[in-house]
C-alpha cells in the first residue's frame, strides 16, 4: 500500500521529467539543424559570389581588352594606328602575310566579336559542366589570342622602325584579367561540386 502510494505520486514528476528532456532534445536538434541551414546557406552564397566575380573580372577583362585594340598601337611619323591597322605593316614589322602571326593580324577584325560572344556566355543562365568548358574555351582563345598578338607586335623583328603606343600594353593586361577571372570562377565551380556541409 504505502509504496504503491508513493510511486503514484512520483510519477507524474517522472513524466514530467522525461518529457521536458524529449522537449529539450528536440528543441536542441531544431537548433542544431537551423545552425547546419544557415552554414550551408552561407557556404552556397560563398561560392555563387566567388563565381559571380568571376565573371566580373573576366568581363572587366574583355571590354578593357577592347578598349585597348582601338588605341595607338605603333605610331609611324604622324600617324597613329590602331590594331586593325597593323596588318598592313605586317611586312615593315619582320613578319610574312603567310605566317601565324600574319594570320592572326589578318583574322584580327573578329576579336570584337570573340569577346562579345565570351561575355555573353558568362553571363547566361545556364550552369553545368558543359557551359564551364564552354566558357573556359572561350576565355583562354580570346585572351591568348588578344595577349598573344599584343606580345608579337611589341617583339616584332623590326620593331624599332616604330614608336609603340599604349595600346599593346592594355590589350594583354586585360587579357591577363581574363585568365585570372577564369581562375576564380573554376576555384569556384570545384567547390560548388564538392558536397556542401552536413
């Protein structure tokens, strides 16, 4: 009798017990998810501003790429020329119509449109491993392209006949902003396929 009496009244406290622990317990399982939530959200928007960078600078990269084939490349006397004026001193600079850098000069009028079309897929909104490749691809020809011919011309055998302008110069840094850009935003697209925090 008295012990029976004694447990009756002991466990309405022992219930209480138990469940103020469960209510503690999932209390403390909701807090530990959300801290988990608000990581992974912290991490994912890490990562998409790393990539969103990534894109500035290769795009700050192109139109400073641009900008740098309409100023003075060489200058001849009085007269200043462009980059799309230097295919016509292929020959006074040491270099034949016929060899790669000839080439180069001769396709030079479709950079324009390779940078265009490189911005351009930065900034669509597809994403995948296709579009990165896409995007790389593109980058690095137009970049070791513009840089490529900005380097040749500066080098040219008979460089010295002529004055370089500023041109060359601004050409290749942002075709070197463009490589870095790419660096940036594949640093990014490795983490994204890493799985994110638990």
């Amino acid at each position: 009798g008295r012990h029976s009496t004694h447990a009756r009244k002991r466990a309405p406290a022992s219930e209480w017990l138990v469940a103020a622990q469960a209510a503690g317990g999932v209390a403390g399982e909701r807090h530990e998810r959300s801290c988990r939530a608000r990581y992974a959200d912290a991490y994912h928007l890490g990562v998409s501003t790393q990539q969103r960078a990534g894109a500035i600078t290769v795009t700050v990269g192109a139109a400073v790429v641009l900008v740098g084939t309409f100023l003075t490349w060489l200058r001849s006397g009085a007269i200043d020329r462009t980059s799309y004026d230097v295919f016509d001193l292929v020959d006074r600079l040491g270099f034949s119509k016929g060899d790669l850098v000839g080439w180069a000069l001769r396709l030079w009028p479709l950079v324009p449109f390779m940078l265009v079309v490189t911005v351009i897929t930065w900034w669509s909104p597809y994403s995948g491993s296709g579009w990165m490749a896409t995007r790389a691809a593109l980058t690095i020809i137009s970049s070791v392209y513009a840089g490529g011919v900005a380097v040749a011309v500066v080098n040219a055998p008979d460089i010295a006949l002529f004055s370089v302008g500023p041109g060359p110069v601004v050409t290749l840094v942002g075709a070197i902003s463009m490589v870095v850009g790419l660096g940036v935003a594949i640093i990014s697209a490795t983490r994204r396929e890493r799985p994110g925090p638990p």
